[in-house]
C-alpha cells in the first residue's frame, strides 16, 4: 500500500514536470509524516495565506486612500488654478490704467529727442544731466538739511 502511494506521488510529479528530484524525494517522505505534524503544517499554510490576504487587503485600502487623497489635490489645484485665471482676466484699478497710460504717452513722447543719441550720432538731449556712478546715489531735499 506505501508503494503505490509512493508511486502514485511520483507518476503525479512526473506528470506535471515541475519537480526536481529532491522536490520528488520530499514527496515520497510526506506520507512518513505524523498526522499531527501535517495538521500544524496544514495550520501554518493557512495562517500564512491568511497574513498575505489581510496584507492585500489593507495594501488595497491605502492605495485607495492614495487615489483619493490625490483625487482630492487634483480638484484643489485645478480650483486654485480657475481662481488665478479670473484674476489674470480681472481689469486693473483704473489708477493704475491712468498711470500706464501717461507713463507710454511720456516715452513716446522722448523718443524723438532720444533717438539721435541712442544711434549714436549726437549727443544727450538738454535738459538730462549725466549722474556720476557712485555706489550711493542720495538726494537731499533743499529744505531737508535746515531740519
């Protein structure tokens, strides 16, 4: 009777090709083992397989939390975004539109007395004096040293 079992186990590993020969020999030593021993063998198997299942599981949930944590940021950073493009598109203080204004009407207006210059073929418009490059460049008002 162990001689067919023996046989059978090998005829099946032989079968299916995937075992070596210690992989056989172990095999044919497996009925040799108390029934006892397999319980707790069969015990440890399960209890592994157990582990690895809760271990999915709770990998499963954090990579769920993950998604929907950045989910969650996604949204954020594309509300933040519609927020500053309607700011973008907001038309400034009509002060500041008056400044501009005067501010391009002046260069504009300088342009023709500059233009000679900056080619090269006169000299600086009157009424521009040439500062001297000092590290400190302050101006005291008239009224400023009587203080």
């Amino acid at each position: 009777m162990q001689l067919d079992r023996v046989n059978s186990v090998q005829l099946f590993a032989e079968w299916w090709g995937t075992l070596s020969a210690p992989q056989t020999k172990f095999y044919d030593h497996v009925h040799l083992i108390p029934l006892s021993q397999r319980l707790v063998l069969l015990q440890q198997m399960e209890n592994h397989l157990g582990d690895k299942k809760t271990e999915k599981t709770s990998q499963t949930q954090a990579a769920d939390a993950a998604y929907k944590r950045n989910a969650a940021l996604l949204n954020d950073i594309e509300a933040a975004e519609k927020r500053l493009q309607v700011r973008i598109h907001l038309q400034p203080h009509p002060d500041i539109v008056n400044l501009e204004t005067l501010y391009w009407a002046s260069v504009e207006e300088s342009i023709p007395k500059w233009e000679q210059f900056l080619l090269g073929r006169a000299q600086m418009p009157v009424g521009f004096k040439k500062k001297k490059s000092t590290k400190y460049n302050i101006s005291h008002p008239e009224g400023a040293a009587q203080r």
